[in-house]
C-alpha cells in the first residue's frame, strides 16, 4: 500500500475517494469528518475481537487513509512524510500504535496547535498529547479557543515544481531553517508536481497564501479529480504540455489570481531571467533566478504578506490611544475623561471595556486622518480596500450603505437625467432619485407570485427599454442603470452579460449596482465573476485586446445585414459593444458590515469608472461631503480597515466555510422526512424561471451526485442563487412568516432572522456561522415540526379545518405581485411621449403642501368608488409594506387595480405610508391640474 501511493504513473484511488472530492465546496468538511471517522474505526478495531468484523475495519480504515492521503497532499500537516509514517504503521498492521497518532494527529487539527508549533508525530513524542491538551487549555484560558492573537500569524506556501519525495523535503527543510524568532509570520511549505495540482491547492487549502512557481513541471495531476473541470475548459492539455517553461508558469499564475487574486506569486525561473521579465507577468511580485539563496526569498515572501496584513488606520487609532494628551475639543467622552470621572456612568466601561474609549476623539491629527479628506492612513486604507474588492477607487463610509446609494447617486445624476431603476430596490434608491431630481423610468422584476416575492429584472426588458429610448431620440438622455445585484432572497445577476449587452446599446452608461448584501462574493472563485467590480475590470481588459475587435468586427458584419428596425435584432440575440466607442463606468455599494467584518452601518463604495478622473472625481468629493458627517466614527473606520485586511487574509477561508455551512443545511432540509413534511426549501428552480437558466440546472443538488451543479449554472445562467440564503416556504404549517418569526423562532428559540414574506422565511449563512449553529438551527426545525405534527394529531375536527384553511391561505390564495402601474401624466416630463419616465422629485415635494393632498380608504370601499367613477387616484407617498419591504406605491403613481388588490391581501400590520384610519395619501384632482411651475 504504501508503494502504490508514492507511485507517479501507477496511482489509481478508490472511486468513492476522488468523487467526494469532485465539488470542492464542501472539503473542508470532508476533511475534518474523515479524519474523525478514521479515529473512531481505529478505537473499535483496537477493542474488537470479532475477526470478521475487523476485516470489514481495516477495508474502511483503508479507504479513509486513502481519501485523506488526497487530501493532504495539499496540506503542509500533516506533511507527506507524517502520512508515510501512517501508511508504514498501518501495513505492518501495529493499529494501537496508529489510533495513538491519529488522535494526537486529530487533536492538533482541531486545535490548530500545528499553526504554533511543530507537531511530532513519531513514535518517540511520548508528551505530544500532553501538550495538545495544555496548548488547548491555554487558548481556552486566554478565551480564543481558535486562534492566539499574540502569536505568529501562519500561513503556508505552495511550491509548484516536478521534484522528488526527497527533494520536497530539502526544499521544506530548507525554508523552515529561514524562521527567525522576530519574524512576523510564521510558515511551513506545501509542495505540488504539477499545473493542475496547483490549482486544486489553491482551492482546498485556504491557509496559502503565497506561491512560488519554480523551473518545469508537468500539466497533468496523478488525480483524476473533478473539482477543476469548469475551470480548465478550453486548455488544451496537448498545447500546455508543448509551452516553453516561461509560457506554462505565466498562464498557472494568471489561472491561480483568478481563483484566488490575494494570493501573492513568485517566479523561479532557470531560463533567461532578463527576458522572462519583459513577458506579460503582471500577476508575479517578483521573479528569482534559480539562483537566488533562500533567505532573499523568504524575507520577500514575508514582506508580501505583510502588505496585506497592515491596517494603517487602526494601526494609526492603537497608537493615538496609547499617547498621554490633554484634551481641549469636543467630546466629553474623549479618552473615557467623562466616565472615567462618574460616580454612576462606570457601567460602560465595565461593559465595553477602556480602550474603546482611549480611541475616541475628533481630533484629525496627531497620527490620524479625515474622512472627509483623507491624506494619511484612511487614504491608505481606502487604497488596500480597492485592492481588495478590484476597484480603481474604494471610499468608505460610516452611515450605512443607504448613504453609500445617495453619494453615488447625487455624484452621477443630474436633475432630468433618466435613471432605470429596479422598481422593487432598496428604499434608499428611490429617496436618492428624489433628491438627484432625476427622471425615473422603473423596471419590474419577475414575479414569484407563490411565495409573495419578486426576483430580478430580465436582461430582455433592461435592453427593450434602453431600445424604447433610442427610437424616442432620448438615448442621449440616460444616464445610468440601477440594479440589486444579489436581491435579499440572493438573487444575483449575469453582471458581466448584462453589462456588456446594455453598452452596446448605450456605450457611455454608468451602472450602479447595490451590493449590500454581497461583499463576501469577492473571495470566492465561484460568486467573483458576477460582482460589480470583477466584471468591469473583465470587460475593460476584453475591449482593449486584439481578440475581442476580431469578434467584433466578425458580429457587427453580421448584424449589419439585419433589419435595424425590427426589434427581434435587438433583443433575440446577443449584442456586442464597439470597442471604440464603449467606457467602463461601474460603481458598486457593499454594506461591510452585513456579510464581512465591521461594526454596524460600515460601508463602501467602490469605483471602476474610466471616467472618474474627468468627469466624476468633483461631484463625488460635494456629493461625499453631503452626506458624510464631519464627526465620523473612528471605531467603525477602524473596523472597515480590519475587516478588509481579514477578507484578504482569510476570506477564501471564511466564506468557504460560509457556503459549506449552508450546503449542509439545505442537505438535511432535502432529505430529512419530517423536516419535508412542513419545511421546503426553494431551489434554483423554483426561484429562477426556466427561461432564465440556460444551464437547465434545477437544483445544485442531487441525492446520487451530491453538490455537483452549481458553477455550471453560475457560469452561464442569466440568474442564479446564492445557496448561502435558505429560503423556506412554511405554508404547510400554516404559519405566516411574519408570526413563525417572532413567536416560534425569537421568542421560542432565540434564534433571529432578517426577512420573510407570506409564506416564506429566509435564513443567512455568514462568515461567523459554525457548524453547531447549523446543528442547533436543525434541532429547533425539527422540535417546531413535531409541534406541528402533535398539534395536528391534538386537534378536534373543527380546529383542524381552521388548520386546513390556514395552509389553504398561505399556499393557493396569494394575491399576485403588482407590476409598476405608470406615472400620472401630471409627473411625465412629456405625456405625449412614449417612454415611461416620471418627475418624482415634483410629486414628493407637491405632497407637502396639505391642499394639495387628501386621505381615502380603501378598506371602506371609499377609494375604490372614486377609480369606478373614473377618477385616476394617484399616490403622493411612498407605501412600502413589511414583508416584503418594496415600494407598492411611489409618488406621482397611479394607483392600479391590481396594486390595491395587493394592499387588500395583505395581512400584515406595518406599512409604511399608509395610515388605516385615515387610508392612503394621494393627491386631490386639482393638484394634479396644475401646471409644473405653480
């Protein structure tokens, strides 16, 4: 057995080993339960005395050493030598001896002890477990049972080079020698043989953090594994295996930036050092002729860490906090002066502790900066933000994103420009087109009328309006499309297609995208190509190369010789951007504090706008200073800048954990019998139209394959979700959403949750999820639906039709979701034309005048009356029902039969804009008579 696993040509594993590893997302998981797995097989075998039974041990204890054995391969612990010793004990069939280390093994996996010190795990360590439970012991005392934050922070380093076994361990031992005890970092070394191997590293060890690529190596892996698939399509394994040495390591390394770009990339090349250089090796920090003795490499290797690891201003805010300072601004509660002092207001400090306090000033010297005009470490930390999330400029910003939407808003859009705008967005959105007094033209999402929700709007209907607007001659006048990528329920877009689609259009449109609720997407190969920021620096590259005009030029031929008139050249078919004339302007707003680290209403807005220099750069600033207040607070500005640094420390990390957290719930939901009979959980299908999934990918999971589908349908659907929200239709319990939240799962359990509709909760994964929250969340679903269940088999005939007809309610009887009706011709800056735009800063300013407006009930039939008779009632405040928290009703709409059907159906309680004993403000008939001006 243990020749066979150093063999290079002859390894073959078990069909069960490389499938499991087929879909990466959940190896992590993998990992830790297999090693488990074989600890506990191991403690029986040692116990058992049935020889029949511990044949069938030893065939499974076989098969786990062998999956694990694929698996750390891309692990520096245990190291390939560790496993030889695992291997040798398990042959010469010594199993007591081999439990003893696989335990010891385990527990400084989970301790993490490996990442502090060198575990022996030969015969000889008589104290090994000794020490793990002392080191455990510690981290418990000092109540960071995970991670010590007064040690070395470690990582590992992937060397890809076709070597020996003997040579892995000169090269290992090698830089392990380089540790100096005042090092930052702390690292050990992974080594990998081939192109493909390097890649399946870099996706299931999340503790790389550098790489060196070094002299030849082979493209293909000893494993047959899957898990690479949808990246290497296209390569051709004949082409790679005729590349020079230099041509092989420039294309791992652009392939190993795209899946993970944190990770920082050294080139050791024996070749033409001098001419490599000239080469197109942007993704390399540097390159080392062969050469180059270790410790220039090592040092290198950590200041390139230690590039990411600095968060300026918090470093900035520790030190003010330490300097002895006689305050004379303002703030009373600078340097905890003013409870410091009390004889009643200790309490806080008691509870947040001093430093908070220490850190709190407004002053802008003495080693900090300003918000409002950054210079030294806030200008750095916004400038490491933007290498972060692959924006040209980053800016953060510390009321929320609400603020973040208005800034852009207010910078882009000028009074009478025409802004698209997702209908049911954020409210944020709309008060922002109030105060830009920009002309709205509104865009409806598809309706999900069986769960009371909306999706996302269609790229057809985006490109049918922008075609509306062209024909109408006021192309011209639209300025920029604003969409939700990653709505609440995790609905997210085809960023890239709609981008590129809608320029060709219109070659000079500004795009907002709202990702509030998708900072994390950043770091993680899979959900990266459909953020804001990917796709504009994607497209900027495409439209610069020779490649993409040799397309262009090839489709434009083409459309050429079609009818410009018919619609079906626009919208039944992909379209293309002319290079010449099309600008990236991309800017995207993320609420940090919502999916990534960072106190709450910490946010950013990030810019790829080509034409930020010359067009934007000014407004922004009047716009930033509008918004932002002149004291911001410090601690969520540091917080902002920890956050960034951890997303690229250890985001692959985090948010890895994050989506396998929520792989494992949904896969209890699908196949546990009771959890079935009450809870469903919404698939791609059911939240996605078929239309909308050119994959055909109904589920990402199958019960035979497992997790299998999902980067096939992010790859090419229009829409996706994001498995990390799990939406759950609770109509067979006959519970609304809003009631299950607060009364079963707050109230009952504790257990907190953000948005429902009618008949649907929805729960979120994070990067702070574990695993036991999983575990608790599954036994409390589990409690609630043996509730159900007693509470059915408790119930006398009539209390189970009251039962009936609740699930009756919640699952056949949904009102259907309302389209935007139209503005009043009153708010249309030009009735007689075709287009849709309203003036909706007009109509919310007509509403302050009290003679303007008046209240009428619809509860009463009052209202309705009035549409009978013909009146056209048209809103004069925003309405916005909670579930599902969109405007119905916006000022200056005209108030439709379907939306008041929707009001009717509703059985919620707050509503924003409506008042139930007065009815719904809106406009008298002689107010929408006036002229504009009056």
């Amino acid at each position: 057995m243990q020749e066979t696993s150093q063999s290079e040509s002859s390894y073959t594993v078990p069909e069960t080993a490389y499938t499991a590893l087929g879909f990466y997302h959940k190896i992590s998981q993998l990992r830790a339960d297999t090693w488990n797995a074989l600890k506990r097989d191991l403690g029986i075998l040692v116990k058992l005395n049935d020889e029949s039974r511990a044949k069938n041990l030893i065939k499974a204890i076989d098969v786990k050493l062998t999956r694990l054995e694929i698996i750390e391969d891309y692990h520096a612990f245990p190291s390939k030598e560790d496993f030889r010793h695992l291997w040798s004990l398990f042959d010469r069939e010594e199993y007591v001896l081999l439990e003893k280390v696989v335990k010891r093994l385990v527990r400084a996996l989970i301790s993490e002890s490996y990442r502090r010190r060198h575990v022996d795990l030969s015969d000889s360590d008589a104290n090994a477990e000794d020490l793990e439970t002392l080191d455990a012991l510690a981290q418990l005392r000092r109540g960071h049972p995970a991670s010590n934050s007064a040690a070395q922070p470690y990582f590992e380093l992937l060397i890809v080079d076709n070597l020996s076994p003997q040579e892995e361990e000169v090269v290992r031992e090698a830089f392990r020698n380089m540790r100096r005890p005042e090092d930052k970092f702390v690292y050990d070394v992974v080594t990998v043989r081939s192109f493909e191997d390097a890649l399946i590293a870099v996706l299931v060890n999340p503790n790389i953090q550098a790489c060196l690529i070094r002299y030849e190596f082979p493209y293909k892996s000893k494993y047959n594994l899957s898990a690479l698939r949808n990246y290497l399509e296209g390569l051709s394994e004949k082409e790679l295996e005729n590349q020079t040495e230099a041509e092989r390591s420039i294309l791992l390394s652009s392939m190993i930036h795209e899946l993970r770009p944190e990770i920082d990339q050294f080139l050791v090349t024996s070749g033409d050092v001098e001419a490599t250089a000239s080469r197109d090796i942007r993704y390399f920090n540097r390159i080392f002729y062969r050469e180059t003795d270790y410790i220039e490499q090592h040092h290198t290797i950590l200041r390139a860490i230690d590039s990411r690891y600095r968060t300026p201003f918090f470093d900035a805010l520790r030190e003010y906090s330490k300097k002895p300072t006689g305050v004379f601004h303002a703030m009373p509660i600078s340097r905890g002066k003013s409870v410091t002092r009390s004889h009643w207001a200790g309490q806080m400090i008691d509870f947040y502790g001093i430093n908070i306090f220490l850190a709190e000033t407004s002053a802008t010297s003495g080693g900090l900066d300003s918000l409002l005009q950054p210079y030294g470490p806030i200008k750095k930390a916004q400038e490491y933000a933007a290498r972060a999330f692959g924006a040209r400029q980053s800016f953060f910003v510390t009321n929320g994103t609400s603020t973040a939407n208005k800034i852009v808003v207010q910078a882009l859009v000028k009074p009478r420009d025409i802004v698209l705008v997702d209908r049911d967005c954020h409210k944020s959105h709309h008060y922002g087109m109030v105060l830009a007094g920009a002309h709205v033209s509104y865009l409806d999402s598809y309706p999900l009328h069986d769960y009371s929700m909306y999706g996302a709007v269609p790229l057809h209907d985006i490109k049918k309006t922008l075609l509306g607007y062209k024909r109408s001659g006021q192309l011209h006048k639209v300025k920029m499309l604003l969409l939700t990528n990653c709505t609440f329920d995790g609905v997210v877009y085809n960023v890239r297609r709609v981008m590129e689609e809608c320029l060709a259009i219109k070659p000079d449109l500004v795009f907002l995208w709202d990702e509030a609720w998708f900072a994390f997407a950043s770091f993680n190969p899979t959900y990266r190509p459909r953020t804001a920021m990917h796709a504009a620096r994607t497209l900027r590259e495409r439209y610069r190369s020779d490649k993409y005009r040799e397309e262009y030029d090839a489709w434009k031929a083409e459309f050429d010789e079609l009818d410009p008139d018919d619609d079906a050249t626009w919208l039944e078919r992909r379209l293309m951007p002319d290079p010449d004339e099309v600008r990236i302007r991309a800017y995207a707003t993320h609420s940090t504090h919502k999916t990534l680290t960072s106190l709450r209403q910490g946010s950013m807005i990030h810019v790829f706008d080509q034409d930020y220099r010359q067009k934007v750069e000014a407004p922004f600033h009047e716009a930033y200073m509008t918004h932002t207040s002149t004291s911001p607070n410090y601690q969520i500005v540091a917080s902002l800048d920890v956050g960034r640094m951890q997303a690229e420390m250890e985001g692959f990390e985090l948010v890895h954990a994050q989506v396998e957290a929520a792989l494992s719930l949904r896969e209890q939901l699908y196949s546990h019998p009771l959890l079935q009979k009450y809870f469903r959980v919404l698939k791609n299908k059911d939240m996605v139209p078929a239309e909308y999934r050119e994959s055909g990918v109904e589920s990402y999971y199958d019960p035979v394959t497992g997790w299998n589908k999902m980067e096939e349908a992010w790859a090419r659907d229009e829409f996706v979700v994001d498995p990390s929200r799990i939406t759950i239709a609770i109509g067979a319990t006959g519970v609304d959403g809003d009631t299950f939240k607060n009364e079963f799962l707050m109230n009952k359990y504790g257990i907190q949750i953000n948005k429902t509709s009618r008949n649907t909760v929805l729960f979120m994964t994070n990067i702070g999820t574990t695993r036991g929250s999983i575990a608790y969340l599954l036994d409390v679903l589990i409690k609630l639906a043996k509730e159900f269940d007693n509470l059915w088999e408790d119930s006398s005939r009539p209390e189970r039709k009251i039962i009936e007809n609740r699930v009756h309610s919640l699952t056949q009887e949904l009102p259907p979701l309302p389209d935007f009706s139209r503005f009043h011709d009153a708010f249309r800056p030009d009735a007689e034309s075709a287009t849709p735009e309203g003036d909706i800063r007009r109509a919310y300013f007509l509403s302050y005048d009290e003679e303007n407006t008046e209240y009428l009930r619809f509860d009463n039939g009052e209202l309705q009356g009035q549409m009978r008779a013909g009146r056209d009632v048209v809103s004069a405040s925003f309405v916005i029902p909670y579930p599902p928290g969109f405007p119905v009703l916006v000022p200056g709409q005209v108030v439709s039969e379907g939306i008041l059907h929707f009001l009717q159906a509703l059985d919620v309680t707050e509503i924003h804009g409506y008042r139930p004993e007065l009815g719904l403000l809106v406009f008298t008939e002689e107010a929408l008579n006036e002229p504009p001006d009056s």
